[in-house]
C-alpha cells in the first residue's frame, strides 16, 4: 500500500535525506516515499549513470529535488565529497539513511579474504564512513539515522557470514551511537527487512527453487514488498518516532519468529571447493 494513502503528504515537509544505494531497490524506494512526503534527496552510491538515471525517473514520478552524486561508501573523502555538496545545494541534512550493501552466496571455505573484506567494507565500514560524515549536520539538524540491516544474523545464515557479520556489526552501531548522540536529539534506528521481493538481494541470495516455498514458512504468509520498508522508513524519519531510538524495527512478515532456515544444504556442502551457486538454482 502507498504510503501516501497512510501519512499526511507534508510529513516530512522541507526535511532533506541522504540515502546511500538510493538508486536502486530498497533504498529508491525508500527516498522516492520520502520524496513524496515533502523531503528533498540526495542519492549516493558507485556509479553516477545508475543515479542519474533513478533521479530522472523519480523527479518525474514525484516533482521533487533531488541530487545524484557518486561516491563509493568504503572511501571516506568521497562519501565527505557528496556530503558536502549536499550542503551546498540543501543547506542541510535532516535524515541519513545508510543502505548501500554488497552481498553473495559463498561458503566461508572458498570465501576468499578480500571477499569477506569487501562485504564489511561496504556494509558495515560505509555505514560508519557515511555516518560520521554527516554527524556535524545531523546535530545541527537534530536529524535521525536509519541504517538498513537485515534478520540473517538472528539465528545463522549458511553462506552468508560476511553479511551476517557486517549487518550484526550494524545492529551494535547503531545502539551505541542511538547511545552517544542522544543528548544532541539525534536518533538512530534501523530496518531489519526479510525477504523483499523484486529486488536485487532477492535475485542474488534466495535459490529460485525455494522461492516458491519461502512464503509458506512465513508467518504473514507472503515476501516483503518495498513498500513495506518504505512505510516503516516514514515512521521512523517522521516526528510519530520522535522518542525511539536505538531499535531495530523488523519488517519481515514474522519470518525471523521461525527456527528452520530457508537455504537447503546442497550438496556441494560435502565439497565445499565444488561449491556452487547452480546448485542451488541461483542465477547471479
Ligand atoms: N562469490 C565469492 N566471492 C566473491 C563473489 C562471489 N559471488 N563476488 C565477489 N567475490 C569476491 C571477489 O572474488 C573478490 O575477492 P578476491 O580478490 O580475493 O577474488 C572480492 O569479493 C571483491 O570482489 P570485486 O568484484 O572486486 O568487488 P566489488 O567491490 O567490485 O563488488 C560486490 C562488490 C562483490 C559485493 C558486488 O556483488 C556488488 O557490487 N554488489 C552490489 C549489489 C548487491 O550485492 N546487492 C545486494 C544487496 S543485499
Ligand atoms: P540493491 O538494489 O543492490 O542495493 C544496494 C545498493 O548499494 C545499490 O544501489 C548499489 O549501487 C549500492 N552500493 C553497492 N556497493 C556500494 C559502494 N561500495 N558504495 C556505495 N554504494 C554501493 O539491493 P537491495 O536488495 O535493494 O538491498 C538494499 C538494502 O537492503 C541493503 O542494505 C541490503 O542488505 C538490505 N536488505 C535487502 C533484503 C532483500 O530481500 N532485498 C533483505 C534484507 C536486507 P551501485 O552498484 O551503483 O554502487
């Protein structure tokens, strides 16, 4: 459901969001929900055609102002790069919400070392980059931050270790920084989202073969959608969650209620140097 039939439209009226991987997926519709609740954009992530190309689209889906800048979150002088020419266009930064990520299959057998690295370089070093790029505009601002996480790290995830780790080192940040900057009025939450369909975390990590049996192990019996996220996005940028801050909102239906994991064993799993993602039925 749009959020526009469940929010007043001005709700986030002259605020300004700054989204890392706003240019597609989740995080795109995350920013257009916020565009279309009154809040100017700024959309960060590596390649600058991705971006233009979804600012196009959404100012003429939404009207609004929105600025496209490439900046990889793993290297701070970029990321400070785009922070600043966020201020110079906006003035300001009153939401920031950290959802580049980078993800795979891999068992931790055949992971190579660069591999892990990467996948916590993106995820879990961009959030702190991004983070600690913005903190001098968001406590001017008195502003929030919603850091994307995930629910794989609830109980475990067979070859998903490096995301795991990095979005449980997310989940910690993001309390003690929920701890640290609440004297200066700012908050800072995450979404923990499930399994969301049309997306590109979808296509890379759940085999197409038991995507038709996923649902069923979902309480709410059905995947997320990005509207879904973009609902709780509101909420949470919205003055409805002025006094929350440092949770986790989980936005999967119940899925991560469920004790059995999703991901057979293949049966690579004996082999794991023969490990592949064919087996599993995912296209990559
Ligand atoms: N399986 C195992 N290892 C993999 C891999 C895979 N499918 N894909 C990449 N790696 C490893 C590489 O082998 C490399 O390590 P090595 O040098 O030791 O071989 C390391 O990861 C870095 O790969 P590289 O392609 O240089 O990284 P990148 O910075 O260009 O890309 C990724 C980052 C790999 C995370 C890429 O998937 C990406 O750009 N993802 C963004 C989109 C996405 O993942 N969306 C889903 C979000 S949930
Ligand atoms: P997506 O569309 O691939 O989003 C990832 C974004 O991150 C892309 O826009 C990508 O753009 C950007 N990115 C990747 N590496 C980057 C880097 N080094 N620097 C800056 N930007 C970078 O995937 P998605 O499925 O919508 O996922 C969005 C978020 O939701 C992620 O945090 C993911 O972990 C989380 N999540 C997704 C699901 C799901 O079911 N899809 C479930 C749980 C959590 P560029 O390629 O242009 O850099």
């Amino acid at each position: 459901m749009s959020t526009s039939k469940i929010f007043r439209d001005d709700v986030l009226k002259n605020k300004v969001a700054f989204v890392t991987g706003g240019g597609s997926g989740i995080c795109r519709g995350m920013t257009e929900a916020m565009i279309r609740h009154g809040a100017k954009a700024v959309i960060t992530s590596r390649s600058q055609e991705r971006l233009d190309k979804a600012a196009e689209e959404m100012r003429k889906q939404t009207g609004g102002e929105i600025l496209a800048i490439a900046a990889d979150v793993r290297k701070p002088e970029e990321i400070i790069n785009a922070v600043e020419k966020a201020i110079e266009r906006f003035g300001k930064i009153d939401i920031l919400v950290n959802g580049a990520a980078g993800n795979f299959l891999a068992p931790v057998e055949t992971l190579s070392y660069r591999g892990f690295r990467t996948v916590i370089e993106i995820d879990l070093l961009g959030t702190y980059n991004t983070t600690k790029a913005c903190f001098p505009y968001l406590k001017k601002s008195r502003g929030c931050v919603i850091n994307v996480s995930a629910i794989l790290h609830y109980q475990s995830t067979i070859y998903q270790s490096h995301v795991s780790a990095a979005k449980a080192g997310i989940d910690a940040l993001s309390r003690n920084l929920a701890a640290e900057w609440g004297p200066h009025s700012i908050r800072v939450n995450s979404i923990a989202p499930g399994i969301i369909a049309e997306t590109e975390g979808l296509a890379k990590l759940l085999p197409s073969a038991a995507a038709g049996s996923v649902t069923g192990s979902i309480p709410l019996q059905r995947m997320g959608t990005i509207s879904d996220i973009e609902q709780a996005t509101i909420f949470l940028a919205s003055d409805a969650a002025s006094f929350i801050t440092g949770q986790i909102i989980v936005v999967d239906g119940g899925e991560s209620l469920m004790r059995v994991g999703v991901l057979p064993y293949p049966e690579s799993v004996i082999d794991p140097t023969n490990f592949s993602t064919k087996k599993l039925g995912v296209k990559l």
